[in-house]
C-alpha cells in the first residue's frame, strides 16, 4: 500500500493523488483516486469502503513509513475493526 501523488486534479472531485493497494496473492491493484490532503480518517474510510468491505480483513498490511500509516490510520482500521490495537517490542 503506498500513494501516488502528484497527479494534475481530475474528476469531479478534483482528485491529485491515488492510494495503490496491491493483494500479493492475486496480484491484483487498486487505485483509489483521493487528495493528498486527506486526513487520515479519509485514508482509512477509504481503505475500510474498497478493500475490507469488498475483500476481507487482510491478515497483513505492508506499507512504508508514511505517517498517514504509522498514526491515526491505524487507529481508526484497527477501532472500525473493533480490534485491540498493541505494538511489539523490537
């Protein structure tokens, strides 16, 4: 998972980015247009309405460092889940 951002605005909404979401199983992309401005909330809505709504709960995200991820994405997937959500210890 990771963005593409950077894009002239199109659409409607006058989206400038996309959320790519690759399945390694399948090898299947999804491209989710949306801003780049979005606050987190916006990034999980969108992940939780294309992906788990569609597909399921996937057993593992990989994603880069973004702070979108790191922070209150994670959260609110995890709190839309009615998941506990702990970190490990390295």
């Amino acid at each position: 998972m990771d963005w593409v951002s950077g894009l002239a605005p199109g659409g409607k909404e006058n989206f400038n980015s996309c959320l790519i979401i690759v399945d390694r199983f399948s090898k299947s992309m999804r491209c989710l247009p949306c801003h780049k401005e979005g606050k987190s909330m916006n990034t999980a809505l969108l992940f939780w309405n294309n992906i788990i709504s569609t597909c399921g709960v996937p057993k593992i995200i990989i994603s880069d460092r973004d702070p979108k991820f790191k922070s209150e994405f994670w959260t609110n997937v995890y709190h839309m889940l009615g998941t506990k959500l702990s970190f490990s210890t390295a």
